[in-house]
C-alpha cells in the first residue's frame, strides 16, 4: 500500500514537472506577409538534418499571412517565387525562384536569381539575414518581434530589378523580373569567392556587390560581407515580409 502510494506521488510529480517545463518551452514562429500587389509562392529549404516546413511551398496570396512553427534549434532559407502556374497535381513552372516545377519544393532549392532570408536557430542566440548572393527577385525584409538583444532588422526593400545592370538582368515579356548575381552571371571564382579568392582576405566588393549593397545596405550583398549583413536575437519571433515598404 504504501508503495503504491509513492508510486502515485513520483509519477504526479513527474507529470507536473513535464507540463511545467512544456510550459516553459517556447515555440519560435516565423510569420510570412505578402504585401506585394500580386500572388507570391513562398519556397522553405531546410539545412541538412533539420525537418521540412510546410512541406518546402505553397501560395500567398496578396495581403495574407501565413504563420510556420520552427523547431528547437532550426535552420534553413525562405524565397518568394512569382509568376508561377500550378496544374490540380501542384505542376507547373515559376518565372523566378522555381524549385523543380512543384508548388511544394519538398527540400529543393530555388533557382537563382532568388532573394534569400536565411534563419538559424541557436541555443543562446539566434542568427538572421536577407541575401543577395544568389542574386534579387522579390523585395524582403526580416524584422523580430519580441526578443531580446540588438534584435536588428534584416532586409533589401528596394526594387533591384529598376537598377540591376545589364549584364544581370533576366527579362520576361521585356521587363526585367530578376537580377543575377555577378557570380551566377560570369561564374569566375573573384566574384563567386572561390580558388585563390576563396577567403575574405582575397575576396574583396566588386563593382557588381556595391550597387546591391548601395541600394540594400542591411542584406548580404557578396559572400564574406558578414559584418554588416548578419543580424542576432534571443527569444524572438519573427516576420519575414515580401515587398516590404521602404525603410531607412
């Protein structure tokens, strides 16, 4: 009798320990907002090992949200597709950013040029940034809600394709939908930070990397521009925001 009584009591206390401490838990979200004046299709990569989001894609239509729950300790890339068309089977193709012809990348990446938001979750701390490297497509910006620390904001909110030189730009129906990067353009290892240039030493802005940090002064513009690119936070929330207003 009297063991069953303190098995009783171990196991209420047990229970009461994992609802308190799943209490204390707290699920980081990502909010994704289009305030673009047409549909936008977001694409979710994974890391390596991480678990997929929602499948990898889906559709956003103008002024709607959609709320993804991240796991402990996650990490991956989020882009904007536009100009897509899906058959019923989720088939089809995207003028910029597609992954492999689905509506749902399911771990596939997205065709440069895309616009990336790059997201890593960390223990103490988590790390953020917009980037450039694979070239512009859609504006985006990361701004945190809620956390503590410099919890900077993260983001190219202008429009790259008005000013993306002519060697860069993709062109549909006459107008430019997207802006290569100079490495996805030239593929040569200076502007790619690869061989001898493989360093922040050797890999210096280019005449390509300065219009895009000129013009986005709070994303990556080339590969080792870490030091006014990479954004941190603790505890936070966050909303990433395609074509975003413009922010000083």
């Amino acid at each position: 009798m009297a063991v069953t009584m303190l098995l009783r009591s171990l196991l209420a206390l047990l229970l009461t320990t994992i609802v308190l401490f799943s209490h204390n838990i707290k699920a980081t979200t990502i909010t994704l907002f289009n305030k673009c004046e047409h549909p936008v299709w977001p694409g979710i990569q994974a890391s390596a090992g991480k678990p997929l989001l929602a499948r990898g894609g889906f559709k956003l239509p103008p002024n709607k949200a959609y709320t993804v729950r991240l796991p402990p300790l996650w990490s991956g890339r989020f882009w904007g597709r536009h100009g897509c068309r899906f058959d019923a089977s989720g088939r089809g193709r995207c003028a910029t950013g597609d992954c492999g012809g689905s509506l749902f990348c399911n771990g596939i990446g997205g065709s440069p040029p895309a616009t990336l938001a790059e997201i890593t979750l960390g223990q103490q701390q988590d790390f953020y940034d917009v980037s450039l490297v694979d070239g512009y497509n859609i504006a985006m910006s990361i701004l945190p809600i809620r956390g503590s620390g410099k919890c900077s904001y993260a983001g190219c909110v202008s429009d790259l394709n008005l000013m993306c030189p002519a060697g860069l730009q993709v062109r549909s129906n006459s107008r430019v939908v997207a802006c290569k990067s100079a490495c996805f353009a030239f593929n040569s290892p200076r502007y790619c930070c690869t061989g001898s240039f493989g360093n922040p030493q050797s890999c210096k802005p280019t005449a390509y990397s300065r219009i895009f940090k000129a013009a986005c002064p709070r994303a990556y513009s080339y590969a080792y521009d870490d030091p006014t690119s990479i954004a941190t936070c603790t505890g936070s929330n966050y909303l990433l925001t395609f074509c975003p207003r413009h922010r000083r």
